[in-house]
C-alpha cells in the first residue's frame, strides 16, 4: 500500500509538472484579458468623451467649462441625458436650397426686415440652416404645420421681434396656400391672418413690456424716452384675448432697456436707468423676471384657458464697435461658429432670468392643466450676427432712429429657423388632436 501510493503521489507531481506550462499559459491569457481592458476601456471612454464633447459643444475651452455655461443648461433643464436629441444645441451649416421664399412672394414683409428691397449686396446669410449636434431638424414644411394646426389658433404677444417671427410664419405658409388678412384695425401692431383652407388663425398683440406701460413724456422719443411700468399688472391689451387661443407664443425684452420707473401695488419700488434722486435702480433684471412673472400668471388663472404656451427666450443683438445710437453696427456676412463667440453679460443674465421664471411657471401649470414650452432661440441666434438689417432696413440716408438694425432679422433670414423648432415642438404636443376645451377656432 505503502508503495502504491508513494507512486501515485510520484505520478501525480509528475502530472502536475507537465500541466504546469499549460496552466501559466491560461492563467498568463486570464490575467491579460483581465487587464488590458481595464487599462483600454478608461483610454476609449476618454476618447469617446472628447469626441461627444468636441461634436456637441464645440462653444471654446473655457465657455464648455464656465459654471455660467453649466448653470444655464441647469436652469434651461438641459444636460448630458438629455442630449440625444436637443434640437437648441448645435449649429449652422451651409443650406444651399435656402431661402425658400423671397420678399416678392411674400407681402407680409415690413419694410425694415426688407433687406434685399433696400439693397443688401450679399445673400450668403440666407443659407445656411441649424443643425442640432445629435440629431436633425427638418426644415419647415408648410403643408404638414397647416395639416397640425387645422382648425386652431396661434397668437404672439411680444414686441416687434416676435412680430418678426409672425411675419416670417405667414411667409413660410403662403407658399402652398393663402391667408385672408381679417385684422380689425390697421395698426401693425395689431394683425390677424386667417387660412379658410385650414380654418386656421394667427394673430399679433403688440405688448412690449407685457405688462401695463405708458410714457413719462408723450412727446420724448419712444427710443431713449422714460416709461413708467406697472409690474404686477399685465396688459389688458392681450389678457383679454388668450382664451380664443390654442398656442400663444410670448416673448420680450429688447424694451427693458430702456430708461423705466417700477410700481408694484401702485408704488414706486425702484428704477432702471432713470438717474432720479431718492429712487433706487434695481436694474433692468428686476423688472425683466417681474414682468414675466406676472404674464405666465395669469395663464394659470385663466379659466377656460387649457392651451399651449411658448416662451421664445431672448434674441441677442450684436451692435459692434457702438451701441445703437452711437454708430454701432453689425457688418459681418457669414455665422460665428460654437467656439468664436458664448453667451455671457447682459443676453446671459436675461436668458436665467425668463427661464427661472419659466420654469416656476410650469410646474404650477402641470397642477391647472397648462401646458408650458420652451422655445429656446437664444444659442442658435447668439451665432448670426450676419442676419440684422444693418442699414438695409430703410432707403440710404432716410431719417429713422435706428439707422443701423442689429435687433431685428432680415426676411427670408435665420429667423425661419424659429419656426422649423415650432414645428417640431407642435408635433411633439400632438398636433391635431382636439384643444383641451374641446373648441375649434372660428376667428376670421
């Protein structure tokens, strides 16, 4: 016995000897399978990041880094989970089919948006389109929007860069049908356009400020005048109106700029930029997040109102070398690209401001059964400094106050792109399906 198992154990030492090569092999192979790809997969998830990075936001070092940047996409409810398709982030690319209209097809142009009627030289602004960095954004089709809104309504109440919006819509629906004009007076300001093909309506309210406004002075200039601002008090001007209206697009700012005393509960609180004594300026800011505070309420008292509402956020202007009234102008003829150019200063700060306000305004209306979009044109528009008037907005040498428009957009121009996001949007919010209250719009 004694033997038997001195040669067995002899016989398996020398098994295990001959095994031994084997299993270093497999043990050698385990470990280099095991650990490469620990050492690899860091290396690749770095590289894929950079790319993503690089592709999505190719907006400078600093500016994808900034805690501004990073608290904007915060407050806008954007980020990196969301970002396979965020159709406001991207940028523009050659768009060789563009325009699609011209201003002779389109009459509903106003004069100082008529670029190419004043003689602008270069038409290289007109094409180009947006393309958001992880998905695409189809180009307006005029045919399939009249399809989503038959027998609706869509209002804007803004100033005359949402006016601007409206005037390119029409333009963009005339192409395959017509509109009646069916406006009760003949005020600009004040328009309405209706589709008998569609029985569908889009309507202007002209509100600057949003809330009720008049003149210090009637006889100052509209333009550098002081206007008194009553800022929990919205103009009756629209809120009357609202409950007619499927969509409503609501949009302000450039007038905040302007030299304004604030009166809340009908006192004076403050100012912005009225060099009065005893009065304390509280900034432009305070009245901006005032104003859009007491507008979104009144949407979520509104009884009867179960609609749509868009805030389009903030359209830069790009004055260069001068402010509006002191020979500022912007003469560039092509894009900036992500990394020339970051939103900062005044358009951030008033950007934060209406979309705080935005979304405190939405999360009461998902209790009342309104419905609350963000139409987010500030980025996009932030990179054309190539699509303003200029000085083609009028006849050379004509006496207007803004000689030089850097506010406003040219038509056919980067503004139609505001209309390829409501598209998409008006999709997303289930296009035809019958408004809330089970209406149809019959304004004509």
């Amino acid at each position: 016995m004694k033997g038997n198992s001195g040669r067995e154990l002899q016989n398996g030492s020398k098994t295990s000897l001959q095994n031994t090569p084997r299993i270093v092999l497999l043990l050698t192979a385990t470990l280099l399978l095991t650990i490469i790809p620990l050492y690899l997969f860091p290396l690749l998830a770095t590289s894929l990041a950079w790319r993503s990075q690089s592709s999505s936001s190719s907006s400078s070092s600093s500016s994808s880094s900034s805690s501004s940047d990073m608290a904007r996409d915060s407050i806008a409810g954007l980020g990196v989970a969301q970002h396979s398709c965020d159709i406001f982030r991207g940028e523009w690319v050659p768009n060789p089919n563009a325009p699609y209209y011209t201003n002779e097809s389109c009459r509903a142009i106003q004069e100082h948006q008529n670029c190419m009627k004043f003689g602008r030289p270069d038409t290289g602004f007109m094409k180009w389109r947006w393309k958001p960095t992880h998905c695409e954004l189809p180009v307006f089709n005029p045919a399939q929007f009249l399809e989503l809104v038959r027998g609706k309504s869509l209002a804007f109440v803004s100033d005359s860069v949402g006016r601007n919006q409206m005037q390119s819509l029409i333009c963009l629906l005339v192409r395959v049908t017509y509109a009646v004009d069916a406006s009760v007076t003949q005020d600009d300001n004040f328009r309405r356009y209706y589709f008998p093909t569609h029985n569908f309506t889009v309507a202007s309210f002209w509100s600057p400020f949003l809330v009720r406004a008049h003149k210090v002075d009637p006889n100052a200039s509209t333009y550098s005048g002081l206007f008194n601002l009553y800022l929990d008090e919205p103009d009756s001007i629209w809120t009357t109106k609202m409950t007619e209206f499927d969509y409503v697009i609501m949009s302000a700012g450039h007038w905040l700029l302007r030299p304004t005393m604030f009166y809340e509960g009908g006192q004076l609180v403050g100012c912005h930029n009225c060099l009065a004594p005893n009065v304390t300026d509280l900034t432009m800011y305070y009245s901006y997040r005032r104003v859009f505070r007491a507008a979104f309420r009144v949407f979520n008292s509104l009884e009867g109102f179960r609609g749509t509402v868009f805030l389009r956020t903030f359209s830069p202007s790009h004055f260069e070398n001068g402010t509006w009234d002191n020979g500022g102008d912007c003469v560039r003829r092509q894009p900036f690209r992500r990394d020339e150019t970051r939103l900062d200063g005044i358009n951030l700060k008033m950007y934060m401001t209406q979309v705080e306000e935005f979304r405190e305004a939405q999360r009461e209306g998902r209790e009342k059964g309104v419905r609350f979009r963000l139409l987010d044109t500030t980025d996009a528009m932030l990179l054309r400094p190539d699509g303003h008037p200029s000085r083609y907005g009028h006849l050379p040498h004509e006496n207007v106050p803004m000689y030089n428009d850097c506010v406003h957009w040219c038509l056919p121009g980067p503004i139609d792109t505001w209309n390829d996001f409501l598209l998409h949007m008006v999709k997303n919010e289930g296009g035809r399906a019958r408004s809330w209250n089970g209406r149809k719009s019959t304004i004509k």
